[in-house]
C-alpha cells in the first residue's frame, strides 16, 4: 500500500479525483456520512452537511474492523 498524503483533518475538497458516495439509507434531507476510496488504498469519510469540512482518513483494516462492528450491532446503541 502507498502510504498517505493525507492526513485526518484534511480539508474534503482538497482530497483530488474522490468519488463521495453514501448509504441509500441516508435520511431524507442527505444528512449522512460519505465515503471515498483513495488512491493510497485507503477511505475517507466526510459528513455530508459539510462536504468542504475536515475528512478523516482510514486504512482498509480500520474500516473493515469498523465494518465488521457495525453488521455486529456493537453500534446500535448509537441510534436510540
């Protein structure tokens, strides 16, 4: 893996060629968290209400474990 020119904080506009996506689930306004893949193989995350704000930045590992804890339910605690 290439490693980071980026750094948590970044500015989300400054992130060059990211393809923001988000969750179909999103609620109806598009508030919600977008994602990108990154050349360096790593993923940004943004929220959406303010897509020229900080973005952090994740390995693989990091969103896979992230991941994985989510389809677990460790985060539906979150949602009450």
């Amino acid at each position: 893996m290439s490693f980071s020119v980026y750094v948590n904080g970044v500015s989300a506009s400054s992130i060059e060629d990211a393809g923001w996506f988000k969750s179909s689930a999103s609620d109806p306004d598009n508030s919600c968290v977008e994602v990108a893949a990154l050349s360096t193989g790593e993923v940004a995350m943004r929220n959406s209400r303010f897509p020229e704000g900080p973005a952090l930045v994740y390995t693989r590992a990091e969103i896979e474990a992230f991941l994985k804890g989510a389809k677990a339910g460790e985060f539906d605690s979150l949602t009450v």
